[in-house]
C-alpha cells in the first residue's frame, strides 16, 4: 500500500474517531441537561395540582350512590392510602385477582359509587390539557408512598402467576416491527433520540425506572399515570391498544414493579 494511500485511510479514521467521540460527548451533554432542567423544576412539580386534585375526589361523595372513596380497601385496610401503593400489584380476595392501583381505583368506582365501568373507561388518560379522575385519584394515592420501599409479594398463587406472565410479555416479540418490551428496555446504554432507555432486566435501572411513574410530561403539560406509560409502549410497538386496567397490564406491572423492590418511591415524577 502506497504512502498516500495509507494517510488518507488514517485520516478517514481519525474523522470517523473524532465524529463518534463528538457524538457521545453531545449525547452525555444532553442527558446532563435534562438532568439539570429537572432539578430546577423539582421544587415546583406541575403533578402536585394533580395529587390535590385527586385527593378532593377521594374525599368527596360522588357518583350514583353519593359516596366517597374513603372507604376504598387497597390492601391496607379500608381507606388507609399511607404506603398502599408501594405494595401493589397485589392479590385482592374480594375479585379474587391480581389488581395494580388504576384497577383496584376501578373496583372501589364502581362498587362503593356506582359508577358504571363504561364511563369511567371510556377516556381514562388526561387529554387537551384535561385531567381525569381515576387518573388524579393514582396521584394522590401514589404520592401518599413517597419515601417508602417497594415491597411488592409474590406470595400467593396468583401473584407469582402474574409476575411470569408479565416477564413473558415483557419479552413478547410480535406486531409488524417485531417488536418487544425488551428491545427497547433489556439492554444497558440504548437510546432514542435524547431519551436514555433503561435496561428493566436490571435492578438499579428498574428501581429508578418504576418509582418515577406517574408523572408530569412537560412536553404535554399533563400527569400521566403508570397505565397511560403502558399504553404509549404498546402503540410505539405497533401493539394495538389494551384494554383499560386488562390482565395483561396488571402482569406486566406486577413484573416491574417486583423488579423494583427495595428502592423507596419517589413519584410523581418529572419527564421531559
């Protein structure tokens, strides 16, 4: 190989070597920045209105049967809040199944209020800048575990049932990408554009990825709930939309939310 031809060739490959240090250097400094975006705001997270809010509707009678939800069993006790959702998702006796927090919400509506389950489905997410309630009510209820551990069992039956199935859909390829929960969240140091993607098959990465859930999207201006997070997974893998509170999504909660057992909940969180 001629002399010419060998400096070009290194010349080539120091560009290439500059451009990717370039590029992981801007990729560092944009996480720092969002990093440091979300420290300042932290003081003043948007999601606090959304917890009072929700804590209102808690209180207040409502629905058919003019009652509050004061009287809610979440597996503490009727009405105790204090901790309930640093132990869910978790075996209830009285449905006899496996329910996370948006779907025992759902049980204690319908039962204690008498709302139909129609209507408070029919549109379960916070939309043009409105909230709704079974949305509000998950704040104020996961805000009342702020500092408390993860301690999600797997002792009954059906809990360990959950959990498998939830790590079965978490590796579920299918739809027309092929995609699964795991190709975007089962390997360290991915991303998407500016969003670092956590490794959800690891325990640090799971810790800190499901105790910031729910949480106020800056971009949108609205809190989101843990389902709301689900469902955006799913359409992103060209998934089609689950049922509001379905099996399925309870078993895919129960599977993070065991894998991040033993880190103190830190919600509602701030996202981009």
């Amino acid at each position: 190989m001629n002399t010419d031809k060998l400096a070009s060739m290194l010349l080539v490959l120091a560009f290439a070597a500059s451009g990717a240090v370039q590029a992981e250097e801007k990729a560092v400094s944009d996480s720092e920045k969002i990093e440091q975006y979300r420290e300042m705001i932290s003081d003043g997270n948007p999601a606090d209105f959304d917890e009072m809010r929700g804590e209102e509707l808690w209180k207040k009678p409502g629905g058919p049967k003019q009652a509050s939800l004061e009287k809610c069993d979440l597996g503490k006790g009727a009405g105790v809040v204090k901790g309930a959702y640093a132990e869910l998702p978790r075996y209830f006796k009285d449905t006899r199944m496996v329910q996370d927090l948006e779907s025992r919400l759902l049980t204690c509506m319908t039962t204690l209020q008498g709302i139909p389950e129609e209507e408070i489905t029919a549109k379960p997410f916070a939309s043009d800048k409105k909230p709704s309630d079974i949305s509000s009510l998950a704040s104020y209820v996961v805000g009342q575990s702020k500092g408390i551990k993860m301690a999600v069992s797997t002792k009954h039956p059906k809990e360990k049932e959950a959990y498998q199935i939830g790590k079965l859909i978490f590796n579920y390829r299918a739809g027309p990408y092929d995609f699964a929960c795991s190709t975007c969240h089962g390997t360290s140091g991915s991303r998407i554009r500016m969003q670092d993607l956590p490794n959800l098959n690891t325990k640090e990465d799971a810790q800190t990825a499901y105790t910031s859930w729910p949480a106020y999207r800056v971009s949108q201006g609205l809190t989101r709930s843990f389902q709301w997070r689900l469902n955006d997974c799913f359409r992103q893998q060209r998934f089609p939309e689950p049922k509001f509170a379905s099996e399925a999504t309870v078993a895919l909660t129960m599977f993070l939310a065991v894998n991040a057992n033993g880190a103190e909940y830190a919600g509602p969180g701030l996202k981009r």
